[in-house]
C-alpha cells in the first residue's frame, strides 16, 4: 500500500474529527446560552403579560426583554434577582404566584432596593440569572440563599443590637424566630461547651463567625455523608440538632468515638429557630458592611451590655 497515501487520509480524518468536536463545543455553548436566557426571558415575557392585563395597557406586553442588574460597589454585590422577581414593589402583585409576586413585609421600604439590593439578606449568587444557579444548593465559594425565616440570619450583620440581651421579639418585631433561637441557647446551655461572642467554654467548636463561612468551607471540613436533606450547610447543622450522635457517628475502625454534644430532643422547630440563630453568628470581617450601612438607629437604643 502507499504509505504516503495512507498518511493523507489520516491527516484529513484527523482535521474532520477536530473539527466536529469544535462544532459540537460550540453547539453545546449556544444551546446552553438559550436554555439559561430562555427561562428568565420566560418569567419577564409572562411579568409583561400580567402587568398589560392588570394596567389595561396592552403595548407593555411587547417591552424589550433585559436583564436588570444592581451594582453595589460598597456592599460589594451585583443582583439580577429582579430579572425574574420584577412585582417586589408592585403591590398589584400581591396575589400572584412567586417569582412575581410582591415582597412581604416593609421591608424592602425600610431597605430601598436601589442601596440594599437583595443578596445582603438572602444571599444566594446575585449574579445568576436561572432557578438552579440561584436557589439551588452552592457548593462554592458562595452563600446559600436564605429563604422563608432563615433570612432572619442576616439582619444581624447590620442590626448588630439584636446580640443585645435588651434587645427582644417585643422590640425588634418580625424576626421572632431568631429570638427563640437566642433564648434557646440559654436554656440548653449551649455555652457550656461552646464560645459564642466571646463567652462560653472550648469542649466543642467556637459558633461566633459560622454564619459567614461559604459553603464550600463548611463543606471541606464536614463529612455529609448521614445528611438527608440537601447537602448545605444550614441542613447538615438543622440535622445535627436533631440528632448530632447520627451526623456525626464517629468510627469505630479508626477509633473515632460518636460526638460528645448532647442530643437535647429538639422539635423540628426548635432545630430551625437555633439554625437560624447559629447562621446569625456572623464574623463582621467577612461580611464587611461598611459603617453606612449599619444600623445606627437600633444600636443608640440598646445598652452596651452582652446578651445574657
Ligand atoms: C431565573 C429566574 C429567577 C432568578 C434570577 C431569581 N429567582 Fe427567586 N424564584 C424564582 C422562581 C421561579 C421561584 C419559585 C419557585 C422556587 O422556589 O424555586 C423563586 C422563589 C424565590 C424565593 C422563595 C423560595 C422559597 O423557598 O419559598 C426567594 C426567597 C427568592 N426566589 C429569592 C431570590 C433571590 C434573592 C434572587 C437573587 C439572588 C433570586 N430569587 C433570583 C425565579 C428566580
Ligand atoms: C432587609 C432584608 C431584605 C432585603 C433587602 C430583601 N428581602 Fe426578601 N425577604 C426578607 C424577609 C425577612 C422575608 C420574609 C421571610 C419570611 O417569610 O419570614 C423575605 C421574603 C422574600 C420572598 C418571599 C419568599 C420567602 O422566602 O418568604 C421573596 C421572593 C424575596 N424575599 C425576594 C427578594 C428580592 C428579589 C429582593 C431584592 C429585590 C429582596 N427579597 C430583598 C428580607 C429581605
Ligand atoms: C446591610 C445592612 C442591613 C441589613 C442586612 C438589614 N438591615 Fe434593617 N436597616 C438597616 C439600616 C441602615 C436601617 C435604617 C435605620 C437605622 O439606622 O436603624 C434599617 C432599618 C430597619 C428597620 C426600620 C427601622 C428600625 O430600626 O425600626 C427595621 C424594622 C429593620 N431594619 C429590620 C431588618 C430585618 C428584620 C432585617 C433582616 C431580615 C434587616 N433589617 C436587615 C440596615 C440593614
Ligand atoms: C457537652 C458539650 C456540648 C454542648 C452542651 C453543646 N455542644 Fe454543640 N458541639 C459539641 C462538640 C464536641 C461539637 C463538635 C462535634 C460535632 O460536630 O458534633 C459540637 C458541634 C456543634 C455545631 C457544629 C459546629 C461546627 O462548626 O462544626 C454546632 C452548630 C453546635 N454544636 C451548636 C450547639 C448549640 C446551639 C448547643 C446548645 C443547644 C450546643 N451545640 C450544645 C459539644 C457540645
């Protein structure tokens, strides 16, 4: 046989199959690109429907479909959630189904979009603009969003009177969850064996700053392996107050004993209200909030003594 020949045709075979895997790569970035535009484009086309519908003005409906972005240079943030969540203001929406539906509460009159954004409450990747890079679980060097009470972790980074023990559900409303958390904390001893804000013993992990770690910080140093739920940092913590002995069993082979932190027979609820308030225990160099942004108002009130 010619070996030249022969030489040829593999060169050329070569170039086709290089080719069709470049074609493939780029087949698969464009569908990928559509797929991810498609769903936020869908939310905002159905936004401009109802809002048409609502305000009798039909030519809202053909608006120009764009991504809104907030840039927060000071908080450090950049948030996209108002791509798919555009009724957060508009109080026609308070009926309709998320992600349209209006904010609950006053708070995003009490915290104006345009300098609070969302993500220094709920966290989350404020950049993403599809369901699962939002409220899906993170694994990276981000924060899992906080939906529903667990948003009640965040208030603390800038309202940071709530560790005051003057502080109380009375005073400070609409965070009752998180208080019953605190007090909790108090009745369980929780300080026996862990410091938390200074005070308390070492037999188990300093709790102050654990709600500013990442995920994948967390998740470096934890074993998910007997967690349920969704491999996150809030539900391997909301598990382990249920039954700390079944997340972390220790190992019999390497003579690891099981945890040494009591099972306290926790309900549900009072799992959730202490995630919540362990979440609430922030480290104020990670989060830097810069002086503007805390609260000054709640802080003058309070008396400087420690929560007790
Ligand atoms: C691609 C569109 C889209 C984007 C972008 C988006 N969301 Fe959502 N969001 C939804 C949809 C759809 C739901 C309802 C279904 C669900 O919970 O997954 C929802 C639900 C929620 C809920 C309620 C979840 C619950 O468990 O009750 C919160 C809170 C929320 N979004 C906050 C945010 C924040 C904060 C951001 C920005 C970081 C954001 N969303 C970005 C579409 C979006
Ligand atoms: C000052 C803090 C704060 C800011 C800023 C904020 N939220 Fe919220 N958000 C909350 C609280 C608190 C709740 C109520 C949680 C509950 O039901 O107890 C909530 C509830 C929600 C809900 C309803 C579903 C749920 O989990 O209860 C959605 C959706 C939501 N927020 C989206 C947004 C979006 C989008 C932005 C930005 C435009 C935003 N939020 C900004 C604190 C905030
Ligand atoms: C990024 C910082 C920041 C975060 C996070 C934040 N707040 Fe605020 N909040 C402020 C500032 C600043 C004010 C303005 C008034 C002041 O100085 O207290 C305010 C005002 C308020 C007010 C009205 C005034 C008052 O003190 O009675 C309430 C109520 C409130 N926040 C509750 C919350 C709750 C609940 C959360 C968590 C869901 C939260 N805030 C999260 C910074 C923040
Ligand atoms: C007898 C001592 C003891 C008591 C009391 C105790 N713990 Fe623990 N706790 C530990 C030990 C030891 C660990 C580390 C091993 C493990 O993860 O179970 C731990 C782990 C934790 C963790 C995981 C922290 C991390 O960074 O991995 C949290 C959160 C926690 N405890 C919260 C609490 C709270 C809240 C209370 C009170 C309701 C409490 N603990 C009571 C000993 C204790």
């Amino acid at each position: 046989m010619d070996l030249k020949w022969e030489k040829r045709v593999m060169r050329r075979r070569n170039k086709i199959f290089a080719a069709s895997v470049i074609a493939t790569i780029i087949i698969l970035i464009v569908i990928f690109y559509r797929e991810s535009n498609h769903e936020w484009k869908h939310f905002q086309k159905t936004y401009n429907v109802k809002l048409a519908e609502k305000l009798n003005s039909p030519d809202i409906k053909n608006e120009p479909l764009r991504i809104n972005q907030l840039w927060l240079p000071q908080l450090n943030t950049t948030d996209r959630c108002m791509t798919c969540h555009k009724g957060v203001e508009n109080p026609m929406f308070v009926n309709e189904p998320q992600p349209f539906t209006t904010h609950p509460g006053d708070f995003l009159k009490t915290h104006s979009i345009d300098k609070f954004g969302c993500t220094v409450c709920h966290q989350g990747d404020g950049q993403a603009v599809t369901v699962e890079a939002t409220h899906g679980a993170v694994h990276h060097l981000n924060r899992q969003l906080l939906a529903k009470e667990f948003v009640q972790a965040s208030c603390v980074k800038c309202h940071i009177d709530l560790h005051d023990n003057s502080v109380t559900a009375d005073t400070f409303k609409g965070i009752r969850t998180f208080f019953e958390g605190r007090g909790l904390t108090f009745q369980y001893g929780c300080r026996g064996c862990h410091k938390i804000i200074g005070e308390g013993g070492s037999i188990g992990p300093e709790l102050t700053g654990l709600g500013s770690k990442t995920e994948l910080a967390f998740m470096l140093i934890h074993d998910f392996e007997h967690v349920e739920g969704q491999h996150t940092m809030g539900q391997w913590i909301y598990e382990h107050f249920l039954n700390p002995q079944k997340v972390v069993p220790g190992n019999p082979e390497l003579n690891f004993a099981p945890t040494i932190m009591p099972n306290f027979g926790l309900t549900p609820e009072q799992a959730r209200a202490l995630t919540i308030y362990v979440l609430g225990l922030r480290n104020p160099k990670v989060d830097a909030i810069p002086y503007e942004y805390i609260s000054q108002k709640r802080l003058a009130q309070a008396s400087s003594k420690p929560v007790r």
